[in-house]
C-alpha cells in the first residue's frame, strides 16, 4: 500500500473558524492531516510574518487531527509548521476554508492565499479554499469541502511548486454547485471610503468603510465564473515579473533618463 | 507654468526613519511632497490591512512638508492618504527608503512594496525604493535618494498602474552607483530555520532564524545584478495570474477529475 497523502492545513480566520474544521473533516478522508493554524483571527494580513517576536506553538487536537495553533501569522504557521513542528515537509498545503471570497485583488490582501503562497514559496504544492458569500448570507462549508476533498488529492499529484491555487465556490447547497472553470483574476474595483469620527475627547479618527465592490463584470476572470454559481480556479504566479513591461520600461527609462 | 508633481510618500520602518526623510529630501526638489506613513515600524507586515480598528492620522511635518503618523500598515497609509487626508489622489506613490533589500520573493513579504502595489491598486503609478544591504553594513542613503529624484518624475510620466516598479539600490556611495538595470524578479532562497528555546516556566517558543538566503545567481535576475553594484527595478505585475498556467491546469484538472 502507498503512503498516504501529509497534509499541512492552515487559514487565517483561526483554528476555531468552522471552515477549518470542515477543510480537515474533508481531507482526514483523503490523507493525512496536520493543522497549524494561528491561535485567532487572522484577517487581511497579507504575507505578513513575525521576526521581532517568538512565537509560541500550543498542541491541540481539530478533528481527531493533530495541530498546533500558533501565536502567528498564516505565513508563520506554514513555515514553522514545514521546518520545525512536522517530521517532514508535507506533500500538499491546504489553506482555509475562508469565510468570505478572495476573488480578483483580494488575493493581494488575504492571509488564507498567503498561507498557500508560503507553502509554494518552500516547494511544496499548496491551494486555497474560499467560501464566496458576496452577500452576506449565513455560510455554508459543505460544497466547499466537497470540492476540496476532490482537488486536493489532484493537485497534490499534478501540481507544480511555482503556481498555487486561489479556490472560490460559491455559498450554495453542494447539489447546486456542480461546474468548476479555470480562470484569470478578475477585478473587484473596492470603492474605499474611510468614515471620520470624533472620540469623546475630541480626537479624530478613521474606520475603513465596508462597500460592496464594484465587480465589474470581466469575461474569463474569476468574480464573473464565480457570480454564475461556477467553482473558481486561478493559477496565482509566485514569480511577480511583468514580463511583458520588461521591454517597454527599457524603452521608456531609456528615453526618460538621458 | 506646469502644476508640480504631487508625491504621495509612505514606508514600512515607519515615519521617523531616516530612510523616509532621505526620501522625502529628494523628492522635495522635483514636486509637492505629502507624507502619509505608519507611526512606528510595520517590516515584514506584507499587504496586510486594517479592518477591525479604526486608524489615527497625526499630522506631523517631515522634511518641511506636510505629514501624518497613521496607526496602521503601509497600505492602509496609501489608502487613508489618497481618499481622505489628501484633498486629490496624488500623481504617484513613492514608498521606502526602505531599510534593507527587496528582492527576489522579498516582494512577497514586503511593506515597502505593499505600499507601492496599493497605490497601483488604486490606480496611480506607485514605485518602491530599498538600499540593499545584503552584509548587515550601516547604510547609506544617498545613493538610493538620488536615483529616486531622477526615476520619480520619468516614472510619472511613463508608468502605468497595472504595474509597480520595485527598485533595489546598492549600498555604496553614489559615486559607486552609475548604473541600472531592468531586470526579472529574482530567487532568494531561505533556509528558514527556527530556534526552539524554553522560557524560565518550561514552556517552549521558537525565534525564526537571522541566516542569510542563499542567493542564487540567475541571469537576469535581480538579485545577481545587484550584487554587480546595479540599481535594479524590476516591474511586478497587479495581475497575479499565472497566464502561462491555465492551459495545462485546464488539462489536468479535466483528468484528474475523471
């Protein structure tokens, strides 16, 4: 008989979050699971790791799994986890399951992505797991479980090291999402506003507003497939190269710079 | 006569470091200097944003330009600058000087860079500026300031948004530093280690490790052409989709869930 499959799971809203126990439930079905997941929410920190402080690393069973939540960040909980708690790297990482989409530029500020990227970054194979509630409805994990129950072993098999996967599916009844499509990032288009307040001392300060995106419909890009009730699938790059600037930026720094 | 450029500055090792004013001297010579920048040092904070606080904005004069000290990431400070504390969307994003390299999958990690892609985001040509110090040398700015006084006004004529530049200076004196090079986004290569050390109560933490990367040569790549003593700007794509990747990932994702 082969090996089963290691699988390192992690996210960022915690290893509390009920999407990430649905991820291991999942996956405990198709390999063998070990959890790092930071000890709370961690939200829209992007890549972020932590070098001006240790981190601390408290066992704890998800799932009938073994685990450990982390004083850190997602990128942090990858890396500890692949160099230091585990015996050794894991075949495939899995981040997630996200509560709330990571479509188009969101990838740019999402702790669950960069869980994914952090394992792409060490050489291993490493997807990401997003519930798509545009809407704020109540969130349902089971079709997005299901899928990833299905892809991991996949990617785990085909996928290479220098491309990770940003999955979204969307937040309906599994029997209703039954078509994946393999896109580019598409666009949200955030309209960013920030709400002034005054504190009872007179001090003035900023709460980033909540708006809706735009999300401007784009044929091939992932928040259109994911509006007509498609799984998402898009290939995110780990080398950030504009290759197709290279030429014309010669040009221009050339012209510019005399 | 024209309008001056108007120069949105912000970093990641905060408002009061000297890279920042480094910056902001420069910059004072070839149009209107704003400083929107974190309060104290957010390295290695990535693109992470600030959802769940509310930020301050101090106002603070840096360099005789006008400023404020925000109590949130370098992205939240690009955000807050262009759609609040600014009277216009500024004519393009200068971030750094940022204290030691970006290079490499440094981009990854980078607050310095955030910065700058959040203003890409946004849609104003955003550029980056770090001095590498690849041999924990004291640094000296002065190389880094003046070519970003030379690259900041090209760059604002010619860059467009999609696309951010992240620009390395040697650290050498500038006399030393006389030529540029466009280049593609290098490999650093962590070894990534982590100490496991026990606190005076027995429980265990873990520091990540301070070792060098091992810096692969690549031609072409960043970090080889900065080790030659080049200025490096390398263009990084918004667009994080691996285009080259679609297809076969269409294939064997067809196979795979057969």
């Amino acid at each position: 008989m082969s090996q089963p499959l290691r699988i390192l799971v992690s996210n960022d809203d915690g290893i509390d979050a009920p999407g990430l126990r649905a991820l291991v439930r999942a996956l405990c079905e198709v390999g063998e699971v070990a959890v790092v997941a930071p000890d709370r929410e961690r939200s829209a920190v992007s890549h972020a790791i932590t070098m001006t402080d240790p981190l601390r690393a408290v066992p704890r069973e998800i799932e009938g799994c073994r685990g450990w939540a982390v004083s850190g960040m997602p990128a942090d909980c990858v890396l500890l986890g692949a160099r230091e708690l585990l015996p050794a790297p894991p075949d495939i990482v899995a981040s997630g399951i996200n509560r709330g989409a990571n479509l188009g530029e969101d990838v740019w500020y999402s702790g669950t992505v960069s869980a994914a990227v952090q394992g792409g970054l060490l050489g291993v194979p490493s997807v990401a797991f997003s519930v798509a509630n545009l809407d704020f409805e109540p969130i349902d994990y089971r079709a997005a479980a299901a899928w990833a129950q299905r892809l991991v072993p996949v990617a785990a098999r085909y996928l290479s090291a220098d491309v990770v996967l940003n999955i979204n599916v969307p937040n309906r009844p599994p029997e209703e999402v039954t078509e994946l499509q393999v896109c580019r990032q598409g666009r949200r288009e955030y309209r960013t506003t920030f709400e002034r307040r005054t504190d009872p001392r007179g001090g003035a300060y900023y709460w980033l507003g909540a708006d809706l995106p735009l999300d401007p419909a784009i044929p091939g890009g992932d928040v259109t497939a994911l509006r007509a009730g498609k799984v998402t699938v898009v290939p995110v790059r780990l080398d950030l190269t504009a290759t197709a600037a290279l030429e014309p930026l010669r040009g221009w720094l050339e012209e510019g710079l005399e």
